[in-house]
C-alpha cells in the first residue's frame, strides 16, 4: 500500500470509528421495556434485598433473645357446672420465661392459701376464679390475676385456664404422655408410666397420697411432662389433632407473638430442666377459720424473701 492511501485509511478510520461507538452507545440507551438489565443494576437490587433479609432475621433473633422474662399465670378449673367454667382454680401457678438464658420458672401455689380477695375479702386464693365467674362469666381470669399480683407483688398480665373436663381429649391426640415418678403417687409406684387421656385426669385429681403440697409436687411432674411430649419430635405428626382439642380445654389471652419465644424457652429448657418453685410448709402455717375451715395462713415475710432470691 502506497503511503498517500495509508494515509487516507487512517483518516477514514478516524472519522468512522468514534461514530460507530456514538451509535452504539445511543442505541444501548434505548433498550426496549423488555430487555434484560444490566448486571450491574441486578446486583444492586439483590444487594438491597439482602439487607432487608439480613435486617429482618436479626430482628426475629432480637426479639426471641430479648433477655428480659414473660410471664402469666396458668389455672386448672376443675369440676365445674356443664357448659360453665364457674370452678375453683385447684391449679395455680405462675410461669417465668426467658429464651435467652433459657430459664423456665415454675412457681406453684397452694390452692388453699388464705389471702385477700379484691371486692371479695379473706378466703381461699383457688375461689377468687369461683366467685368471679359465677357472677359475671369470663371475668374469672382476671379476678385470679389481681388476685395473685396484690398479694404476691406481681404484674401478670397474661393467663391460660384449662378446663381439666376436657383435657383428657388433648392427652389423647398427643397419643398419651409419659410420666417418671420417683416416689409413689397416685395409686402408682415408682417408675415410668405412659398414661392416656383418662389416666392422666384421675392422676392429676388423685387426692389419695398425701396434702396439698403432695399435690403440688404431682401437678409440676405433670406439667413437665406435658410440656416435654409436646416438644418431642415423633409427637409433631400429631400437632394438627392437638391444636384441633385444644379450644375445648383452653383458654389464654396470651398474644400470638409471645407464643414463639414461650415455645423456644420451653423447647431450650426441656435441656436443662424447668426451675421448680413452690410455696411450702416453711412459709405457712396451719388455721381453722372461724366457719371451721382448714386453711393455710402465709408467712409474707418468708415469701417475699424466697421469691426475691429465686424469681
């Protein structure tokens, strides 16, 4: 190639080559609506929602592990009126958990503890659900919840009442429970026995081996039971016939969003075992009311104390 037309070449060139990148650059700017996007715009789309992901599951892992405890109140109504659950509260204890530790406290209170009821006066702390329920239906929870929070210093918010007429059914669809007992209870001997519907009912209302605080001890055994068959995983199949019994035999105004972090509590604890309390002899002593009435009369000073230390 002679000089002179190298010369022209490269001038063409010149003059071509940054129109053509002129006229691609325009055409890339007017994609259709359907194009792909750029991978550069996909990545910053999918780098904000992995933020928001990332954000969100921190927020679930804070609000489970948030250290402070729930707490509410559990009532076992037994032998009320058909279509009535105007009953005595025979079970009261308080729950204390928290997911973070995890901490399960089980605090149990004699039924036949003398205290003061709001609007009512002296009496046993298992009728302020009675008396409350008899005259005006569904008030008896919160009459068992000032109850409890005026003479122990609490503030329960939260309850869940079981009508133990219908708690067979739920033993039932958990396909029974198993139950360790280190010492006789019920008509039993030590051992493991695996109790359907029926026979947890009459081991939980047995009255036959000893007082109240026997009791006590039966219904802690009972509960953590209870509490374990739920969180086992060959029991999981069985959840669905669970939640279908369970209206029938309870009541809460637990809000759904505590359920999740009662249920990690729980399912933590199931480890290391619940924290069991329980209002015992040391803390009260024997009276007869003037009507003639066997009753426990609390030692607050001692109850305070204990529960300062332990809950």
């Amino acid at each position: 190639m002679k000089p002179q037309d190298l010369q022209k070449t490269q001038k063409i060139l010149a003059e071509t080559v940054p129109m053509a990148i002129q006229k691609s650059e325009s055409r890339s700017q007017r994609l259709p609506e359907n194009s792909p996007t750029p991978i550069g715009k996909q990545r910053r789309g999918y780098s904000g929602c992995g933020c928001m992901t990332v954000l969100f599951l921190l927020s679930v892992v804070f609000y489970l592990l948030f250290p402070l405890p729930n707490r509410f109140l559990l009532l076992g109504i037994d032998r009320s009126p058909a279509g009535s659950m105007a009953g005595r509260s025979d079970t009261i204890m308080a729950f204390s958990v928290n997911p973070l530790l995890p901490d399960v406290k089980l605090l149990s209170i004699p039924r036949d503890l003398w205290v003061s009821i709001p609007g009512v006066g002296e009496n046993r702390i298992n009728t302020a659900h009675f008396f409350a329920e008899a005259q005006q239906p569904g008030s008896g929870p919160k009459a068992a919840l000032d109850t409890v929070n005026q003479n122990f210093g609490f503030n329960l918010r939260h309850y869940a009442r079981f009508n133990l007429d219908n708690f067979p059914a739920l033993i039932d669809a958990l396909g029974g429970i198993i139950i360790t007992l280190p010492q006789a209870m019920s008509g039993y001997p030590p051992g493991t026995y695996e109790l359907n519907g029926a026979q947890a009912l009459a081991f939980v209302r047995s009255r036959s081996d000893g007082d109240d605080f026997f009791r006590i001890r039966q219904g802690q055994l009972f509960i953590g039971a209870f509490v374990k068959k739920i969180l086992t995983p060959q029991t999981w199949p069985r959840i669905p016939q669970f939640i279908a019994a369970v209206p029938a035999a309870l009541d809460t105004n637990i809000p759904i969003w505590l359920w999740p972090r009662i249920g990690l509590a729980l399912a933590r604890a199931t480890l290391s075992g619940f924290d069991t309390l329980v209002i015992d002899r040391s803390m009260v002593s024997g009276f007869t009311t003037a009507e003639g009435a066997q009753v426990l009369m609390p030692d607050w000073g001692k109850i305070k104390q204990y529960l300062q230390a332990n809950w």
